[in-house]
C-alpha cells in the first residue's frame, strides 16, 4: 500500500507550496502554488544567510523570498559529511536516557557553520517581526538574518492571500506552523512525514503555552516588537528534551500514554490514595515514574489529555530544581484549558518516581503538602514505591517471552489462538533471534484507553541507530494508515531490506509490529494475533483500567 501522506488541514484554507530546484548552476527556481494557476519565476540573488541543500546545494533566501541554489565543493566532503552524521546520531533511544546530555547543543555555530547547515533536522521559534526565540542548535542572536528570512517567506505566501505549510528543496522539508504572532519552523532531511513533523511543531508550541499560556498573544498586540525570550528564560533545557522525545517517545505521535507495568493490587492501592486527595479539591492527581504513569486520577468531568500529560512530565523531568525539593508551580495545559495557569505541586520520591498534584487554588500549596504527606505514607505502607523500582529493573514486555504460536490453522488476523497453557504452543520451529516467527519489536495501543504499551528492544535492534530508524518507520506507517486522502487503512504489511512491518487497526485497537525480514508473511499474521492475545492475558498489568477515558 501507498506510504504517501497529505495534510490534515482545511485545503480551502492552506495550499502546499513546492519549491523545485534546478541542479544546474545559475538556474532560477520556480515557485509552484499548488491549488493555484499562478506560477512565478523569480530571479536568484545574493544572499546573507543560507541552508545546505542536498546533493552539495544550498538554498538561501533574502528578505525579497528569492531563492538561490549554489554550489560548494567543500560541503560534499564525504569526511566532513561522516562525522557531522556521527554527531547527530549520538542520541540514545531508551527510556533511560542515560547517554544524552540535556541542554542546548552546538552553541558555537552559526548558518554560516558548513557543520550547522548540515545537522540533519531543526527546529525554530520566532516572532512575526523576525525576531529569533528558539533554535535548537546554534546561538539564536547569531540566526538573526537567518530568522529574518524565515519570517519574510512567510510574509511573502500571505501577502499573496496563502498560508505557508510546507516548501520542499531536494531531500529537506521546510515545515511551517504559524500559531498568532509565534512563528516555528522544522528544517528536515530526516525523510520523516510531514505530518509527523507538523505535529512535532505543535507539540513544541504547546509546551510554550505549558510555560506561558496563550495570554503571550496580548503582549505582542501591545507592541508587535515584543521579545518574548526573556520569558523563556532557563528553559532550553525543557525543549531540547521535548526534541529529543521526538526520537524515541512514541507517545508524541501516537498520543497515548503509557503506564509502568505493575500488579493489579499495586496500582489499585496507588490509585485509592489518590481518588481520596482528588475528592478533597484536587483537580488532577498523578503519580508517575519517569515519562509513564503509575496511577492517575481526576475530578469528576475533568479530561486530561494525553498531549497534555507528555508536555507537563517533559516540562518536570527536564528541570533540575523540580528534583531538589518540593514545588509548587504555576503551569498551563493546553488541551484543557490554552488561556489559564492551573497550579502544581510536585515532589519527587527517588530519582525517578515523581507526584503532581493539579489545583486551579494558588493559595493551595500547604493543603497540597498535606496530601503529599498522607500519599507518600500510604506508598510506603503498601511497598508500592519499592514495587516501582523493581518494575524499573524487569523492564516492560519482552518479545521473547512471548508464548510461541500453533502451526495450524489459516493467517488471517483477528482468528483465536490457543490459550497460552496448550501444549500446541511450544511447537515453533520458526522461533529465532528476538520472539516467535522473528518477532523483533511491537507497539499496541488501546483506542478506548487512550494508552499504549512498547516491547523492549530485542538484540537485533539493539544500538541507538537502529532503534531510531524504526521508531521513524513507525511513525511513516502511522501516518500512512491514518491519512485521509488514501485511507484509512485496517491493514498493511511491508517488507524491506531492514525489517517486515505489519499493522492493524481496527475499532479498538492498532498493533504496529516489526520483524526479521526474512520473516513468513503468514506467521507474522498469527504472531499479531498471538500478541493481541498476550497482552490481553496481562492488560491488567500493563493497563491503567477503570479510569474513564480521556475524552476531548
């Protein structure tokens, strides 16, 4: 089936607009108003900051929109290009995060940087006066021009009565989101959809209104040269975690959460506790450990959204001054209210495990410390904080442990498997490298729960470059099964020269699993089917059950 994915936007109000660019030197570039007849050629001409495009160009733009492509030798150095690439891949994929260091990267370069131009993927935030915000790498006083730049395209596709979504310039997307008088901007060569990364801009403009709330509007009507990078202040940290997460967390494109796997009894003692500290006037109670939720409640009509819940546990694990000691902090969520602060208290147990308790009261703090107090005696009590580090040390699912399939019977998804005590299921002579039938690694989400639950990483997949390269497969195959123009799909099924991927979705669930690429197609069939079995089987382990769906 077709991977291709369009936007989810109104078409009446946004058109794409391509840019499609000459390999010979010299060539104009044509600008191409997709849903327009209009087609403009427009001269190239000097320009004071630039972006490497592919294949040894880059493409730069002055404050007139023109577009020029030159050439340079020097960027196509297979040396230089090797180790701006080994760079960029130090990332790590775990849940851990042990081996990245959070904070700004690179704060040396510039986009007059050859090492700058060619970081495979950016992120900017800036005002509608061109003002620099945000940039994920290098100084933002020294992007000036280059943020200057990025603010006139955008005023060139208005001023012709459009709204700019997306440009494209050999393999690089330049992916534009415009929230008010707040500009941001990704500039990929990561083959990512564009879905995937219009949705990363949003996630990053939320966690702005996390910080600041919508209220920023008022001030940049007061005075359209308002800086707002004051306000941000100390805060690199919380995005370039956020960026990070766009690598690894399947949550920032599945929106789900996913819950630390526990016994029923654990996680029904933790919610008790907290459904008694809701009752007495808090409006959200979470307990957490690290980015997954032991146990959450909230007042009654009260929806906590999963987007909102990613954003506030980022904002909390990436500063530093929330583990030192008990806070009480005033924060915004988006999804429920993008206007208003509510107010949080948030106290860290360990190094890991973390409570936020949620009031609209700012006076609220000693009443919310009482609480803690009588939570953090009731965890203790019931072993529930020392049952979350052993949770910690076993880990999640494991595909190796996942018990082998019949033989018989046709492949087709959705058909009943032996139970998991028949003698049937130790017959796998395709049982290899990671789980049955080369099972390597699965994602399965409970539409009704809005959760989701990840098998570790097998061996196969085992360094961070590999892991990264299948969380983006992941999310291609999401966008491809949820987009409008082709779909949706219930189905699909690809193989590679990396691995064979197959998904399912239906009414309630969608499955995404990853296998050797060697792999039978009719076994993988009956191994989703195998999976879909098991993790019923232990739902109420990995699953927070009987809390009402978040609905929005």
């Amino acid at each position: 089936m077709s991977s291709s994915s369009q936007s989810t936007e109104p078409v009446t109000e946004e058109r794409d607009i391509d840019i499609r660019t000459s390999t010979e030197p010299g060539s104009n570039t044509v600008w191409v108003r997709t849903g327009s007849e209009q087609e403009m050629d427009l001269p190239s001409s000097p320009s004071s900051s630039g972006y490497a495009g592919e294949g040894g160009g880059s493409t730069s733009a002055t404050t007139g929109s023109a577009i020029e492509i030159e050439h340079d030798d020097e960027i196509e150095e297979e040396e230089e290009q090797s180790r701006i690439r080994n760079q960029i891949d130090e990332i790590s994929i775990t849940d851990s995060n042990t081996d990245w260091i959070p904070g700004k990267r690179h704060q040396d370069e510039d986009d007059g940087s050859i090492s700058w131009r060619k970081r495979k993927k950016h992120f900017f935030i800036l005002s509608n006066s061109g003002k620099p915000i945000y940039s994920r790498y290098g100084d933002e006083h020294k992007l000036a021009g280059f943020s200057a730049t990025l603010q006139a395209i955008v005023s060139f596709v208005e001023n012709g009565g459009d709204s700019i979504k997306l440009v494209r310039a050999g393999k690089h997307q330049v992916v534009f989101l415009v929230k008010g008088p707040i500009y941001l901007v990704c500039i990929s060569s990561t083959e990512e959809p564009y879905e995937s990364l219009r949705g990363q801009l949003e996630l990053i403009y939320g966690q702005i209104l996390v910080i600041l709330t919508k209220s920023i509007n008022k001030c940049f009507e007061k005075n359209s040269k308002f800086d707002m990078t004051p306000l941000l202040g100390g805060t690199d940290t919380v995005f370039s975690s956020l960026i990070h997460s766009f690598s690894w967390n399947p949550a920032t494109f599945l929106h789900a959460y996913t819950c630390l796997p526990l016994s029923y009894a654990t996680r029904q003692a933790a919610g008790a506790v907290l459904q008694d500290i809701a009752d007495s006037g808090v409006l959200f109670a979470t307990l957490m450990c690290r980015h997954k939720v032991i146990s959450l409640v909230g007042a009654q009509k009260a929806s906590l959204h999963p987007d909102d819940m990613l954003l506030l546990a980022n904002f909390v694990m990436s500063s530093e001054s929330f583990r030192t000691s008990e806070s009480f902090s005033p924060v915004c969520l988006p999804r429920y209210n993008p206007s208003a602060f509510l107010y949080a208290y948030i106290h860290y147990f360990d190094a890991d495990t973390y409570l936020m308790l949620l009031t609209t009261n700012s006076d609220a703090f000693y009443h919310l410390k009482d609480c803690r107090i009588c939570i953090e005696t009731v965890l203790l009590k019931s072993n529930v904080l020392s049952e979350v580090q052993r949770s910690l040390l076993d880990g999640g699912m494991h595909v190796e442990d996942l018990p082998p399939i019949p033989q018989s019977g046709a492949a087709h998804l959705g058909q009943h498997m032996h139970p998991s005590d028949s003698p049937e299921r130790f017959k796998d002579p395709h049982h290899g490298i990671g789980g049955p039938a080369g099972l390597w690694h699965f994602i399965y989400r409970s539409i009704y729960l809005d959760q989701y639950v990840s098998s570790e990483f097998s061996s196969s997949i085992s360094t961070r470059q590999q892991q990264k390269r299948l969380y983006r497969a992941y999310q291609k195959l999401f966008a491809s099964m949820h987009d409008k123009g082709i779909g949706p799909h219930r189905t699909q099924f690809r193989r590679d020269e990396n691995y064979v991927l197959l998904c399912w979705v239906t009414q309630d669930f969608e499955l995404y699993a990853a296998f050797d690429p060697l792999a039978d197609k009719a076994l993988a069939i009956k191994t989703c089917n195998r999976v879909c079995q098991w993790i019923k089987d232990v739902e109420n382990e990995i699953f927070l059950l009987g809390a009402s769906p978040f609905s929005w």
